[in-house]
C-alpha cells in the first residue's frame, strides 16, 4: 500500500466524505471555504486523508493542470496553520448537513 493511501477499513469513509462535499457543494468547494473545511475535516480525518480529500476537491477546481500530491500536501499544510473564524466553520457546516454530513462527531467507522 502506498504511502499516501488510506487504510482499506477507511476507504468507505473517504468515499462517504467526497459524497457529502459533492452534495454540499454541488457547483464545487469555493476558495473561501478551504480553511474552515480543512479544520472540520481534521477533527475526524488523518492527515493523510485530509490530503486525499483535498486532491479529489482541487481536481475540480483546476482545469488541465497538474498538481503533484507533494503540492497539495504543501497546501494543506498551509492552510491547517491559518484559523478559521466561527462564521467560517458554520457556513461549512451548513453546507455539508445540507449534503448529509453527520454533525456529530466521529465520524461512525465502516465495518
């Protein structure tokens, strides 16, 4: 398995959190939202899979250009360090209930 793969066990559980962002934001992740969505997915994700998530989240944004895994782990690093105010968090949050995210937390395991 490589480096930068999730467990097996948590495949499904990336697999559901990519759904959930999809619903959430049909039209796409807004730039804006990157820091309050990186600090909400750090409370239930790896690092790894923050990093996983990201990809498949910058994979729509960016047309035709290649971004290299060590790139987006670079940019999650940076964004990780900034704060997300309480309006932020919230407006991410509504948006991924609005998907079906559950609020709670964790995030239940798959089987």
């Amino acid at each position: 398995m490589a480096a930068h793969e999730p467990q097996p066990q948590r495949q499904g559980l990336l697999a559901r959190v990519i759904t959930w962002l999809r619903a959430g934001y049909p039209q796409g992740v807004p730039r804006s939202d990157y820091v309050a969505l990186f600090a909400i997915l750090h409370r239930d994700l790896t690092e790894t899979e923050v990093v996983l998530v990201a990809e498949d989240v910058l994979r729509d944004r960016v047309e035709r250009q290649e971004i290299t895994h060590e790139e987006i782990e670079a940019a999650v690093r940076r964004v990780a360090k900034e704060h997300a105010g309480g309006d932020d968090i919230a407006r991410v949050r509504a948006h991924l209930a609005a998907g079906g995210w559950p609020l709670a937390s964790p995030l239940p395991e798959e089987g």
